[in-house]
C-alpha cells in the first residue's frame, strides 16, 4: 500500500511535465525582421495560390520568397539568387506573378 500514493505522485508529476510549455525562442540575429528572412534550404514553403507539384524544393521556396517580397520587405537568399538556377528563376516568377495582383 505504501507504493500507492508514491505512484500517484510519479503520474501526476508526469503529466505536469507532458503540460508545461515551452518559452520563448530569442529571435534571430541577423537583425531582419521574420516577414524579410527568406526560406529556409531545408523547409516547403507554404503552399502558394498556384499548383506548383512537380517543381524542384527550391523553386517552390524562390517563389514563396519572390511572392513574399511583392508585399512586404525583400525576402531574398543573395547567396542562392546568385548560385541557384531554380531559386533564382521561383524567386523571379514569384515576385512577377504576385505583383500582378
């Protein structure tokens, strides 16, 4: 019996633990605020307003990035503007198709 109440407090202790969240995050220091950092190498952007399946990862997120930059501040990876064919042209398609609108 003893064993009861000291299980008891494990679980209860368990589930407080599984509850508590997590604070936040500090920012970024690059200084730029969130609408202006582009796309992460490794992560799908959203999904855009047009069917862009079968395109590479980085068109889709140089479109995202392009779209974005036709209504905020410049979202851009100068490094892959410059060196990638596929974020650069997304990048290019995204601003213009955007601007449109």
């Amino acid at each position: 019996m003893p064993r009861f109440p000291s299980l008891v407090l494990v679980l209860a202790a368990a589930v407080a633990a599984g509850c508590a969240s997590v604070g936040p995050t500090a920012p970024p220091t690059d200084g730029k605020p969130e609408a202006a950092r582009p796309t992460p190498k490794n992560v799908e952007p959203p999904p855009p307003n047009v069917n862009l399946s079968g395109f590479p990862l980085p068109y889709r997120q140089g479109y995202a990035d392009g779209c974005a930059s036709a209504s905020g501040p410049q979202r851009r990876d100068a490094a892959r503007y410059s060196a990638d064919a596929n974020y650069r042209t997304g990048w290019t398609d995204g601003l213009a198709l955007c601007r449109k609108k």
